[in-house]
C-alpha cells in the first residue's frame, strides 16, 4: 500500500509551505520543496511502476505534482501515457504544477507528431490551463527549427484571455522573437493576439541578454505602439 500522505507530511517544510503559499495563492499547500518530490516521485515510480498511478490520485498541489511526474517517470507506452496526463490535465489548476510537470515530460520529445492531436484537441478545449499547457510544452520540448510549422499552427488557435494563459503565450512569443523573428514579429505587430499578450511578449524580449541592444531597441519602439484594448 503506499502511503503517500505520511511521506509528505515527513518531507513537509512550514517555512516553505508560507513562502510558497505567497507564490500560488488559494492553493491547498503542505509545504514539500520540488527536490523532494521528485525523490518520492522517482521512488514510486521505481518500487510500485504503473501501480501508483492506478492507485494514487491528484489532489490538492503535492499529490497533483507527483502524479505529473509518475506520467513522466514510470516506463509507458505513449498512448497509456496519454490517457494518465489527461487525468493530471483534469486536476491542473496552477502555474506552478503547470511547469513543474510540463518540464519534465521528456517523453515528448520522442513522439512529437504524434502528439500534435492532443495538442490541437488542448487547445480547442478552452481550458485556460491546458492551453497554458500547450504553450509550455512547446517552450520545453518543441526546440529544434523544424518545430516551428507546428508551433506557427498551434498559434492560429484562438486563446482565452486569463492571465496565466497570456503569459505563457508570451513566453512562447518571445522565444520565437529570438528564434524566428522574421516570422513572428509580424504576427504581433498586425495584432493578431490581444494587446496585454503581445506587449508582455516584446518586455521579456527587451529583457533578454540572448538579443543585441538594436534589436532590443526595436522591440522598445513596438511594443510603444500597441495600444492596450
């Protein structure tokens, strides 16, 4: 049986739980640090495999994170992959699970056109954290230039306008102004995403060391002259 509760409760931090708490508001917390849960993560995948994940359920943010990881860890084949991140996207409600879990799906990187209906279906979901999903998988593992057709297509989705689902679009946005600025700088400029989006998108890039300082003066001049809605 696997007892989860008391090996987070045995790695639980009270000082980190109220500095954590301040980072994700109104999420249920016991306090464990990520190197931690990757510890208990690793150990389950490794003693119980598949079984933890038909046993274990996420919860409140601890328990969410570990499944997300178990989905990363435990040998799987890519469609029973699918089916357990698919109970994890069901209980995905933070940013912070969000990128944890999202980080290390490596998996991925193996199966990206297979992938690419999930991502679409994701995206049409109107979920606000699927879609924050979406745009954190390809930051994390859609990497390489021949990535940019599915990246450019997966852009052309309509998006809801919550905050954590804007800023991970314009953390993909400004990656792409560093990667294929002649491709995606029109895209912005002709505004074809929201003003707060697109102006997020042009700051993370004013604050990139990755760009020269004439570049970064461009994006100082656009990013001035999109009028906010």
């Amino acid at each position: 049986m696997i007892d989860l509760d008391t090996l987070l409760s045995q790695a639980a931090d009270p000082n980190y739980k109220t500095f954590h708490s301040r980072l994700v508001p109104g999420v249920a917390l016991r306090g464990v640090r990520t190197p931690a849960l990757e510890r208990i993560a690793r150990d389950l995948a490794k003693q119980y495999g598949k079984q933890a994940l038909d046993t274990l359920s996420p919860s409140d943010y601890e328990k969410t994170v570990i499944y997300g990881m178990l989905v990363a860890y435990v040998p799987l084949a890519f469609n029973d992959r699918l089916v357990y991140l698919e109970t994890w996207l069901a209980h995905n409600d933070n940013w912070a699970s969000n990128d944890l879990v999202c980080a290390r799906q490596t998996w991925m990187r193996k199966h990206k056109a297979d992938l690419v209906p999930a991502l679409n279906a994701w995206m049409e979901s109107g979920d606000p954290w699927k879609q924050r999903f979406v745009y954190t998988t390809l930051l994390s593992h859609y990497k390489q230039s021949d990535d940019l057709p599915v990246i450019f297509e997966l852009l052309r989705h309509p998006y809801v306008c919550s905050y954590y689902t804007q800023m991970g679009l314009a953390w993909l946005l400004c990656e792409l102004l560093l990667r294929a600025p002649e491709s995606i700088e029109p895209w912005l400029v002709q505004g074809r995403f929201d003003a707060f989006t697109t102006q997020k998108a042009f700051q993370k890039a004013i604050e990139s060391k990755r760009l020269p300082e004439t570049s970064r003066n461009r994006y100082r001049s656009l990013k001035k002259q999109i009028q906010p809605a």
